[in-house]
C-alpha cells in the first residue's frame, strides 16, 4: 500500500521543488509533474510528488490526517 501527502509548492528548481506541510519543509521530485506551478498542491510519496491536486482536496487529506493523529493520541492516553 502507498500513501501519499498533500503538500504546498513553495518554491521550483529545475525538476526539484520545496514543499511545505505544517511548517515542514522538504525537497522533492516533481519530474512525475512537470505542469507544477509555485502555489499548487501535491501528492507526494517517498519524496516524489505524485500528481498535482486542487487546494479543496489538500485541505481535505490534510484533515483527515489530523483526525487520524488525534484519535492514535486518544488511544494512547488510554492504555
């Protein structure tokens, strides 16, 4: 199974864009999507953005995300 993360497009050099995800910075391959633009949202799995997706949509992943990281907070706190 892949998972990827939305991620925001900072900044572009040549095939190597800096993305950044609540505050994280990160450098990643955008070879798979040259239409990116500085702005767009991304995909990335395993340092590689995977496809270009609307802000909703990042917004949406980033969401559950977060849930996700609460509720395995949640379960932590109770064992």
């Amino acid at each position: 199974m892949c998972i990827a993360v939305a991620q925001k497009v900072l900044k572009i050099d040549g095939d190597v864009a800096e993305t950044e995800l609540n505050g994280l910075k990160r450098r990643v391959s955008i070879s798979m999507v040259p239409d990116v633009k500085i702005g767009d949202y991304v995909m990335v799995h395993a340092g590689v953005a995977i496809s270009i997706v609307d802000k909703e949509t990042a917004e949406e992943d980033l969401k559950l995300w977060e849930e996700m990281e609460e509720a395995l907070r949640e379960s932590f706190k109770q064992n």
